[in-house]
C-alpha cells in the first residue's frame, strides 16, 4: 500500500530521514519503547505528577470492582456530581487492584454504609481511601493508559510501513513529549482517553491489514472506555469493505454486549447508561459557544453528541468517493481519523488541554507516519499548551481569564485544519493526475 508523497527537504533534514529509516533490531526497538516510557513519566512528574482532579470519574469504581461491589461502581447519577467514567478502564484498574491488594489492610464499605442503591457511596468511601492511603498507588495504575497507546502507535507505524527502525522511538517521544497526552494524567485524571486512543489505533493497524474482525473487536473495547471512540468506528464502518462490514460491526458490538451487560445487570441497569453516556451527560460548560447560544437542554445535548459522528460519515463517503480504495493508504487513513477526533472538538460543549490529545497524538503520528515534519504543528501545540497550561499554578489567567467560547474559536479550526490538510492534498492529486477511482470491493 503506498504511502503519500513527502515534499522535498533540506539536506540536514535528509539525513536525519535516512537516519531514522534505518533497520533496528528487536532488542533495539524494545529498549527504545522503554526509553519512550521514562520519558512519558518523567514529563508527567515534572509537570505535577499524577492529579487527583477528576479522579473521582474512575478510581472508586476500580475500589468497588475490586471488592467485588459492582453496583457501587455505577451508582445512581443522583448520588455525584459527575457521572462516573466508562467501563472498561475501571475493569482493569479494579482487577490491578484486587491483584496488588490495594487498601486491603481495612476492610472495605459494607452495603449499609454505601446505602440503598449506593446512593450514600461519596463519603465512606473517601474515609476509607484516607485510611488506607489507597488513592496513590490507584492513580499509578492510570499509566496503563500510556502502554496501551505505546502499543497502539507502534503497531500503526509497522502496518505503515515505518517501523522496526528510528521511527518508532522518535514518534512515542514526540508523542510522550505533547502537553495535550501527559495532562490525561496529571492535569485530569482521565486515563480512560489514553485508554481508548490506544485501541483506536491498534483497531487501525488491523484495518489497515485487512483484519476487519480484529478491528471490529478493538472498536468494541475502545468504545467501552471512552465514548469519543465511537467517531473512529463510524470511520471504519465506512471504509470496510461492504463485504466485511457486517463482521466489522457484529464483531464490535459482541465485545462491547459482553463487557457491558454483566456489569449492567448487576448495577441494576446502571452500567449501561454509563457506557453509553460516560462523563459527557453533564452538558456544555459556562462560557461555551453552545452555552452561550442557550444549547443546554438534553435534547440540545443528544444533537450535539450526534453530529460529530454525522460529520464523520460525511467526510469518509467523500473521501471514498473521490479516493476508492486509496483511502486505505496510511497518510490518507490517519488524516482522516485525525480529523475526525477533531470532531469531537468542532461539536464539543466546552473545551479543556486533554481534549486535544487524540488530535494530538494523531496528528503527530500523522506526520511521523508521512515522514513530514511540520512546524504549524509545534506551533499550533505550543499555542495550545500556553492557553493550556499544563503546570497547575492555580489560576491560569488565558484559561480561565478569557470566556471558553474564544479559545474555541481560536484554536479548534486550526485544529481541523491540521487534521485534514494531507487528505485534500492527496485529493487534488488524484484530481490533477485524472485518475478514476475503482469500485470500492
């Protein structure tokens, strides 16, 4: 599968290309994904280290999985603030937990202190948390979020046709270096986005090798630890040939049935709506462009979560009309994930640093991947980063000092644009050469 055509380049910048195409042995390559690693926590400790801010959304859901209480995991929205987080991260960091015994020196809440339907679950909890000192080795668990998403990158770059050499550990620093990926964790605690990029881009790399049942699983998995994932499969849906879509799709939703529908019936149904909302039922945020034009119903909130996915769908059609099966080329591939996880920014209700990550990470892939490195990027991260701040001082004066619906404006649409530039590059030289596309099989 051929890749996109990279422009020309400076003689320095050659030579670092043919640096990083040379062949690396697998011992290299394995010593290079942990060197990739320390640098990912280390830039996660020098900016703060792990945060405790929306902590609450995943780890007392681990402590109740992990004491075998799943309907205290899923308690009922009226009991919190903020609904919990989607399933499939608390699983895994509840069965850590269970497996390394955390907190389980005290004994954990019985049902009479969580209350009917664990409606009382806040406070026993964080006693209980404060006596066993549990929420530290808890929080390190998140990391997992950055292994999966290592494996996702790596496996991308090999399906391109840019790995086993020096592109692998180049693309995990520049990665592991970006504000928008090290504030899933400790700016926000949101490891379940790291979680669900990773599988994204592991269901890509089996796309992108035909393996369609595999892609279908991994959607599944990813959609059952943050719902952005959805944007990624209604992708794929698309571009799956017809003849493996219905695989694609029961494959996926199978995974998604077998991991939601045990949970939810022992959460009294709860689980369900937890997956299929997570954190995202809350609504636009104050000083939005959706709250500002007064989009704060629940209808007005279903429409917004729907049109990301709409756009997406728009924007594969599209791009398989004009493109056939060169949609499948990597640059072409990754372009138009890329501007889908953009979507969810274009639609979203508010805007804070982490959303950017799956853009992020894409985009920076994107180019890896395409042997291209733009300065726009940078600049763009670096704008995002200083509105942003992934240091927590406090009170950030851009952050909070200005009304969210400017930064919106100000920094989504080059966001987009960053996204989707090598996809309508590659559109006009299909143009350009008159080539008509074949049927898509």
């Amino acid at each position: 599968m051929p890749l996109s055509r990279a422009p020309r380049k400076s003689p320095a910048l050659s030579s670092l290309i043919l640096w990083l195409d040379r062949p690396r042995s697998p011992l290299w390559c394995v010593a290079s994904w942990v060197v990739a690693t320390g640098v990912f926590v280390g830039v996660t400790t020098l900016l703060g280290g792990l945060t405790e801010l929306d902590a609450l959304l995943s780890t007392y859901s681990s402590w109740s999985i992990a004491h075998g209480n799943v309907a205290c995991a899923f308690p009922p929205g009226s009991s919190s603030e903020f609904p919990v987080a989607a399933p499939l991260y608390s699983l895994i960091a509840g069965g850590l937990a269970a497996l390394f015994r955390v907190g389980h020196g005290i004994s954990f809440p019985n049902q009479t202190a969580l209350g009917h339907s664990c409606l009382h679950w806040l406070a026993p909890m964080t006693r209980w948390s404060h006596q066993t000192h549990a929420l530290t080795p808890t929080l390190r668990f998140g990391y997992v979020g950055w292994f999966v998403l290592t494996a996702g990158i790596v496996t991308v770059m090999r399906a391109s046709g840019r790995g086993r050499n020096g592109w692998e550990p180049a693309v995990l620093i520049a990665v592991a270096c970006t504000p928008p990926v090290a504030m899933c964790l400790e700016y926000f605690f949101h490891p379940q986005d790291l979680l669900a990029m990773g599988l994204i881009l592991l269901g890509v790399s089996c796309a992108q090798r035909n393996a369609w049942v595999w892609a279908g699983v991994l959607m599944g998995l990813a959609f059952a630890s943050q719902q952005f994932a959805v944007l990624a499969a209604a992708l794929l849906f698309v571009l799956v040939p017809a003849k493996r879509r219905l695989v694609f799709s029961l494959s996926a939703v199978v995974v998604f049935a077998a991991i939601v529908l045990p949970l939810m019936a022992l959460s009294s149904g709860r689980a369900l709506r937890v997956a299929l909302t997570g954190t995202g039922e809350s609504g636009p945020l104050a000083h939005s462009i959706e709250s500002n034009w007064h989009l704060t119903s629940s209808s007005a909130n279903d429409v917004l979560r729907a049109l990301p996915v709409i756009a997406v769908v728009v924007l594969a059609l599209w791009a398989r009309r004009h493109l056939s099966n060169a949609v499948m080329e990597p640059a072409v591939l990754l372009s138009l994930l890329a501007t889908s996880m953009t979507f969810r920014l274009v639609f979203s209700g508010g805007l804070y640093g982490y959303y950017f990550m799956a853009s992020a990470a894409t985009i920076v892939l994107l180019d890896f991947v395409r042997r291209d490195f733009r300065p726009e990027v940078i600049l763009w991260m670096g704008v995002v980063a200083l509105v942003f701040s992934p240091l927590r001082s406090g009170h950030d004066p851009l952050t909070y000092g200005v009304q969210m619906w400017v930064w919106q404006l100000v920094l989504v649409p080059p966001t987009v644009a960053l996204a989707v530039a090598p996809l309508v590059a590659r559109v006009k030289r299909q143009r350009s050469e008159g080539s008509v596309p074949a049927d898509v099989a």
